[in-house]
C-alpha cells in the first residue's frame, strides 16, 4: 500500500467521520444557543475513541500516551454531564 495514498484514505475517513455528525442546536428565548445533552455525551464518548484510533496508526505523530489521557479527561467530562442529567431528572420527579 502506497503511504501516500493510505494517509489520503485515512484523511478522507476521518472528513467523512465530521461530515456525519449533526446535532440540533436549539435557540433559546434570551438568544442562547443550547443542544441537548444527550448529543453533547454521544460527540464525548466518540471522540476519544477516534483520537485513539488516530494515535494507533503508525504514521501518526500522536503520542499514544498524551491521547489517552485527554481521551480519559473527555469521558470524565462526559459522565459528569451524565451524572448532573441525572441528578435533575431524580429532582424532577
């Protein structure tokens, strides 16, 4: 397999993996922009698990060990989010 070419594939991938993603984005009565939750844990989750994938490739200049820990800093921030929904729907009820 040509580098050339294989680094074109994985760039035309990771475009494509951008191109897909699509959350609505809610305008609120004091003109604040919101999206629900559920899709702001969802883009979470996902994310590290591309940076992963990324810094596994072995033409990538990614440090392994730097990804995952931002990877781990962002689901921490994911089931923070998850956790404080949580909390408001047990409030709520």
């Amino acid at each position: 397999m040509n580098t050339a070419h294989g680094r074109t594939t994985q760039a035309q991938e990771e475009v494509d993996a951008v191109e897909r993603l699509s959350v609505p984005v809610i305008c609120g009565l004091s003109g604040g922009l919101a999206i629900p939750a559920l899709q702001v844990v969802e883009l979470l989750r996902a994310l590290p698990e591309e940076w992963e994938e990324w810094a596994a490739h072995e033409d990538s200049r990614l440090d392994p060990a730097t990804t995952g820990a931002l990877a781990d800093l962002v689901r921490q921030l994911a089931d923070q989010i998850d956790l404080a929904c949580i909390e408001i729907a047990s409030d709520e009820e």
